[in-house]
C-alpha cells in the first residue's frame, strides 16, 4: 500500500560503494499527511531486447506486465544476444513461457551478453519474476 503524503513518497534503498541501485528500493509510508490508499495497477516492466551484445544493434522495446507472458515476434525469436529489463524477469526458450528459463534483474550479470548465462540465442518468451523467488534457473516446467 503506498500512503498519499501530499507532496512526496519516501524511499529506503540500498547504497553501496556510493551508488544507490534503485530496484532495491522499498517505498514507505511515513506521513502524517493523510492516510488515503493510492490504488495500485499492475506493475509494467520495459525490457528492450537487443540483437548485438553490450545492449548494441537492432532493439525491440517490449511491456511485460505483472502475471503475464510475452512471446516474442517470430523475427526476433531465438536472435536476441543482451536484455536490458527496468525490473525482474524471467527469460523462456520456449514460447507460452515453458521450457529452460533465467532469472534477470535490472543490471544482472548476463544481462549485456547473455551467453555468459547460457542464454544466447535461445530467448523465445518472457514473463515478470514471482513476487516469492519461486523458480529456480534451468529447470524445466
């Protein structure tokens, strides 16, 4: 629940080694202002897809919203070589989400080639990471 504080939202994140990384961010609800419930929608990542390693090449913006999956066009199945998401997802080598996947957060290790994670050229799907880690990595479905 995100608290209305009239002006502001408050945030706690992890810093490290002076950088802030702001998908480990968690929004608080510290305000006197008023306690009104702000409706919250489905959460909606951008993930852009590149053909070219080190996030280079042709690019294909996808929006992978929460609780769903995304199949990839035809033209680009199997082609994509780095994956740079604003959240964490699952990448499928199978359509309809199915088949060996990978856990990928914003700035994952792998992201920018992912044959370092064993998964180039086999992206066919993608999905929204569990709210509970619940997937392990390589297992089939």
């Amino acid at each position: 629940m995100v608290w209305n504080t009239g002006s502001y939202t408050t945030f706690t994140c992890i810093l490290v080694v002076g950088f802030i990384f702001p998908h480990l961010c968690v929004e608080g609800a510290k305000s006197k202002a008023s306690k009104e419930a702000v409706p919250k929608g489905p959460q909606v990542y951008d993930v852009k897809l590149y053909a070219l390693k080190q996030f280079e090449g042709k690019m294909l913006k996808l929006k992978v919203e929460t609780d769903t999956c995304v199949n990839l066009p035809s033209s680009w199945e199997k082609q994509v070589l780095s994956v740079d998401p604003s959240g964490c997802i699952i990448l499928y080598a199978d359509q309809d989400c199915r088949g060996f996947r990978k856990r990928l957060d914003k700035w994952s290790f792998g992201s920018s080639n992912l044959r370092d994670i064993s998964f180039e050229s086999k992206l066919s799907s993608i999905s929204t990471c569990p709210k509970k880690p619940t997937i392990p990595d390589g297992d089939e479905l």
